[in-house]
C-alpha cells in the first residue's frame, strides 16, 4: 500500500513480444494506465512513450532475429548479436532520425505517479 502523497515509478511494457512465458498476461495502453491509476488515488505527474519512432520496428526485428537464431553455442551467440543485431539496431536509430514519430505506436510506457490520497 502506497502512503499519502508516496510517489510510484511505473514502466509497463505495450509493444514486445510474448516473454516471461507463462506469466504475461497484460499489455496497458497510456490511457488504461492513466484511468486505472486515478480509479485507485493516484495522479499521474508525468506518462513517458519510450521508443515511439521507426526504431521500434527494427527493435522487433531484433527480437525476432534473437529467438530464431539462438543457438547453443555461445560464440554464434555473439557473433549474431554484434554483427547482425547491431547493425539492424543502427539502421533503426539512424532512419528514425528521418522519420516522424508516432506516439501510438510505441515499446514501454513509463509513469511517475504520486498517491492522493489514502485510507490510513
């Protein structure tokens, strides 16, 4: 239970793949995030998109590049993530420098909230 006027740092992830497996069970979009920390006293000081540009594709790329190469062997293991995971990740930031952003599409959302109010 938060305290009275308790801060809470928050970082829920919106676009990935499916990790923790079995335990993933939600996505929260900014705005469930926001309505669902007001309906429990919260005031959300600030709601941060992590990584809302053409990156995010490549990021995805990245991900899928990992799980279907992953190998056994911890040296192509290497390799693969030097050589082809990190260009794919410099291509992604340097064409999301020419692209417009898009704050719907996004990897994280990260929140600072503080509590209004309690029961106490």
């Amino acid at each position: 239970m938060t305290k009275r006027n308790g801060v809470l740092l928050l970082s829920v992830p919106f676009v990935w793949d499916e990790h923790e497996q079995p335990f993933d069970f939600a996505r929260y979009t900014s705005f469930g995030l926001t309505h669902l920390l007001n309906t429990h006293g919260f005031e959300v000081l600030d709601l941060k998109k992590v990584q809302a540009d053409f990156s995010l594709i490549f990021q995805l790329i990245n991900i899928y590049l990992y799980k279907v190469t992953k190998n056994r062997n911890p040296y192509v293991n290497l390799i693969t993530t030097v050589i082809l995971m990190s260009s794919f990740n410099i291509l992604g930031v340097l064409i999301s420098k020419l692209l417009p952003a898009n704050s719907d599409l996004y990897l994280n959302n990260i929140v600072l909230a503080v509590k209004k109010n309690s029961k106490r």
